[in-house]
C-alpha cells in the first residue's frame, strides 16, 4: 500500500522544488521526506533508491521540451537548453542520469529527428543527436555554474565572459559540420 496521501508525483514535484531553491547537493531523500512529513522510508515506495528518483527529475526536465512535432536541429537544441536552465542544475541533473543509463531517451531521441529532419541519414542523426546532445549539456551546465557563483558574489556579473549568443555560435558550429560531412 502507497503511503497516504503522497503518490510519485507529489514526491517527484517537491524533488523539483528542493532543486530549483537549494540544488542537486541538497537534494536529499532525508530533506524530501521532511517537506512532505513522512519518513525517508516512506519515499522508497515510489522510487527504490535516489538515482531512479532522479531519472524521473531528468524525464520531467527533459519533457518540456515536448512538442510532439519534429522540427529543425537548432529549435530542438534551443528547447532542450531552455528545459534545463528552467530548474537549478538541471543540466547536471540529466547529465548524471543520462551517464547511469536511467531515463528516458527523449533528448536524444527528439535531436536525432531533427537532424534526420534536416536530411541526414539515420546513422549521422544519432551521432550528430548526440554530439548536440553533450554540447548542450556542457553547455549549460557551464551556465549554471556561473549563474550560481554570480548569485552568491564569487563573480563579477559584468565579467562572465559567455555573451547571449555563444550557444547559437556554437550550435551552428557543429550544424555547420554536419553539413559539410554531408558533401564528403
């Protein structure tokens, strides 16, 4: 019997909570467990153990990007970064989990429709998907770690040397290679 008055999803949306106010280090079955008063015990109904609680963490950032329609590489690439500046450390929440093998492959998979999309071949779309995917990643991974030395004062905000548009630099950087693979 599930612990009453609690399902995974009211586990996995204070999981996001703590996240988004405290981060991926304070996010701990012992904190879950105080925000919805039960007993650590009581969250392993739902999930056996905390990697799997954060595959599904991953799966609900990843799912935002989710139009159900496949579109171009560059619109896949600027939602998935979206989803994941969207939760504090969302970016290493994902990484982490992608790395385990948990979760789900939405990411990659929505990259490689893209790049097929584009008109590449299915081999060239998974290994472009997933160059794109670990750019994307890095990249905001990177992101949040700044944001998060800015908000304590570590940085000099006016000094943090990633301008708006390096990501779309980046990104068509490796589209750019993509296409040019294409002619050889």
């Amino acid at each position: 019997m599930a612990p009453r008055g609690h399902s995974a999803d009211d586990v996995a949306r204070a999981a996001l909570r703590i996240l988004d106010d405290h981060g991926l280090p304070d996010l701990t079955m012992r904190r879950l467990a105080t925000a919805l008063e039960v007993q650590p015990s009581a969250l392993y109904w739902h999930f056996p153990n905390k990697q799997t609680l954060l595959a599904e963490l991953s799966d609900r950032i990843v799912g935002r990007t989710a139009s159900g329609v496949p579109t171009d590489l560059r619109t896949e690439a600027f939602s998935l970064r979206d989803a994941l500046l969207a939760y504090r450390d969302g970016a290493e929440v994902v990484s982490s989990t992608l790395a385990l093998g948990l979760g789900s492959t939405l990411a990659h998979d929505r990259l490689t429709a893209a790049v097929v999309h584009d008109g590449f071949d299915a081999g060239t779309a998974r290994r472009g998907a997933t160059t794109v995917l670990h750019y994307v990643l890095g990249f905001v991974w990177h992101e949040q770690q700044r944001m998060l030395y800015d908000s304590v004062g570590a940085r000099d905000m006016e000094a943090s040397g990633l301008e708006s548009d390096d990501f779309a630099f980046g990104l068509d950087l490796i589209a750019a290679g993509l296409r040019a693979r294409g002619r050889v």
